[in-house]
C-alpha cells in the first residue's frame, strides 16, 4: 500500500548525509526539543521510530552532561509521551552497549531483564526515570514553564552522574528503557548494530528503512 517516511532531524545533524533523496521521504529540520514541530510529527504518522542520540563527531568539542542528558534522554521522552497523547505507535532503538553496565555474572547467555547495574547507578536510574517523565508530563500538560537546561541542571546538580564520558550513552537508554515501562504503546528493541556516524549502510537500520521503501513485508536484522 501507499507510505511514507516523514524524518524529522537535528539542525547539521551528522546523520543528514544518510538521509535517502525519495518522493516518498519527507523532511523536517526543528531543534531536538521543539515541542510544536515534534507533537506535528507525531500526529501525521502512525509508527515512529527514535533515533536521535548524541554523538561525537572528529573535531567537535565534547558536549556538556546537560546536552546530552537533553538529546539522549529528554527529547525521546517528550516524543514518547506525544506518541501516547494521540495513540500512536513508539519504537525506541536501545542498543546492546547497555550491557557495558552490567555488574552482575558475565558468565553464559543474558536474559533483556536480567541487566544489573550496581546499585548506585540502579538508584540513579530510577530517580531519572520518574524526575524526567514527571517533567515532561508537566510541561504537556501546561502545569509547568518548559525550561529544558535549568531542569536538567537542577537534576544533575543534586544527582550524581554514575558514569563518565561515552558511557552516558548506554546510561541513557537505560533511563528511557526505564521510562518506557509507563507506557503500552512503546516497543524497546536492543539493536547490537544501529546506524551513526561512519558506520556502513549494511546495519539494522538502513536494512529496515530500505524494506520499508520497498514495501517488503519483513526484513532480518541481527
């Protein structure tokens, strides 16, 4: 049947070269936590899937845990409560790096629900679930100013950020996995290999655009 991809991005997002040039492929350039554009987004399509994430490119500066807390976790869970706002379908692409956080027995096969942080990420985990989710419901529901930066300093400033640099990523989609278990219509798969900067078009995500563009009726991703 007829379909569409609508793709909304980051201004000079390094994932802007892999956008395909298709008349089936819309696009829409807002910043990450444009709340007008993001819910537009959401309402004209049924199934959205989530790949914004920071990500460190050669040459850039490294970002401040505020930005990244932003991109990573803030901006994917005001859309994933927009998506239950109008009943629509959320995808979140966690990855396979979370197991990086995992304390507990390495030995053997592990289970989605048997990652163990330790307990001092555990508790930070669970805090930043509950605090982000709060604050966005707030902010949807026009109780509360949207003031991104001063809240997620304010978090931050009386939180201790359990982990450094490049494991904020992981530590991050934890945070959104956590979230997720708030809302029936959010699918959560770990993709072991996603689509970013400098990796190859053969991965899981261009695997399953490209299905869709034509109109295959599955695709196997690994």
């Amino acid at each position: 049947g007829d379909f569409s991809i609508d793709i909304l991005a980051r201004p000079n997002s390094p994932r802007m070269s892999a956008i395909p040039s298709d008349e089936s492929v819309q696009l829409r350039i807002a910043d990450a936590l444009n709340l007008a554009v993001m819910e537009a987004w959401v309402i004209n399509n049924s199934t959205l899937f989530d790949f914004v994430a920071w990500s460190k490119m050669p040459g850039q500066e490294e970002p401040s845990d505020v930005v990244k807390f932003k991109i990573n976790v803030l901006a994917p869970l005001f859309r994933m409560a927009l998506t239950y706002r109008h009943r629509k379908r959320f995808i979140f692409p966690s990855t396979s790096t979370i197991y990086r956080l995992h304390t507990g027995s390495k030995q053997g096969l592990l289970k989605e629900d048997e990652v163990k942080p330790d307990d001092a990420m555990a508790e930070f985990i669970h805090a930043a679930a509950q605090e982000f989710i709060d604050y966005v419901r707030s902010v949807l529901s026009n109780t509360r100013e949207q003031n991104d930066d001063d809240f997620i300093q304010k978090f931050l400033g009386t939180h201790s950020v359990p982990v450094k640099g490049g494991s904020i990523y992981p530590l991050g989609k934890l945070i959104v996995e956590r979230a997720a278990l708030d809302f029936e219509n959010v699918l959560v798969p770990r993709f072991p290999e996603a689509y970013g900067p400098r990796e190859k078009t053969q991965k899981a995500i261009p695997n399953i655009f490209a299905a869709i563009m034509q109109n295959t009726q599955s695709v196997e991703v690994r």
